[in-house]
C-alpha cells in the first residue's frame, strides 16, 4: 500500500474546497500531452479543476485546463507530475504527499499496511 487512506482522504477533501488551484505541469506532462494534441499550444502554467482519487495505484489525479486551449480536450493527470506555488495553504501537504508516493514508486517498493488493513 502506498497511500494512507485517512490521509489521502483529508487532502482531496482539502483540494476540493481550494479549487481551482493554479498549478505548474512538469515538462515531461507537457511533451506528452503536446505529443497527443499536437495542434495545442500548452503552456506549462494550469488550473486544476476537479481532483479525485484513483485509488492505491493511480494516487491523486487532477482535471487540467490550460489558458492555451479551447476546453474542447479534457486532461488528467497524477499531482505527483505538477508543481505549485508554495505560498499556497496546502503546498506543504501537496508536496509532502508527492514526496512519499513518488519515493515508493522509484523504490518499487510498497510500504508495509497498517495492522487494520491486514
């Protein structure tokens, strides 16, 4: 298990009362969703519209608008591939979550479950 449910759970419900959330996409977003919608001109500045939770495996996902596009393509993406300002109330609590669920993933490891989810 990656996330810790309670936690997960306080922090969509936090984003979801914040929205919408400017939020920064990482190059490597911006190339793939360039690569996908090649007649877009995305810039790395969003909002983030809706967030939910995708579960053990997809973490977090965010619903991105881009001031570049007509709002004719709707993009998702995992909030560990955004970046915000850390002036922001929830920054610390953003980063914190991205910090341990990217750590996971590139240790391919999977934290032991709390003794309540054994």
């Amino acid at each position: 298990m990656i996330d810790n449910p309670n936690q997960v759970e306080q922090l969509v419900g936090r984003l979801r009362e914040a929205l919408p959330i400017p939020a920064i996409a990482s190059a490597p977003l911006l190339a793939l969703l360039k690569e996908r919608s090649p007649s877009l001109d995305l810039q790395p500045l969003c909002r983030v519209l809706r967030v939910d939770y995708a579960g053990d495996e997809g973490g977090i996902v965010c619903q991105l608008v881009f001031a570049s596009e007509d709002g004719r393509e709707v993009f998702f993406a995992s909030i560990t591939h955004l970046t915000f300002d850390r002036r922001l109330p929830l920054a610390r609590e953003i980063a914190t979550y991205q910090k341990h669920r990217i750590k996971h993933i590139r240790r391919g490891t999977l934290p032991r479950a709390p003794a309540e989810y054994r």
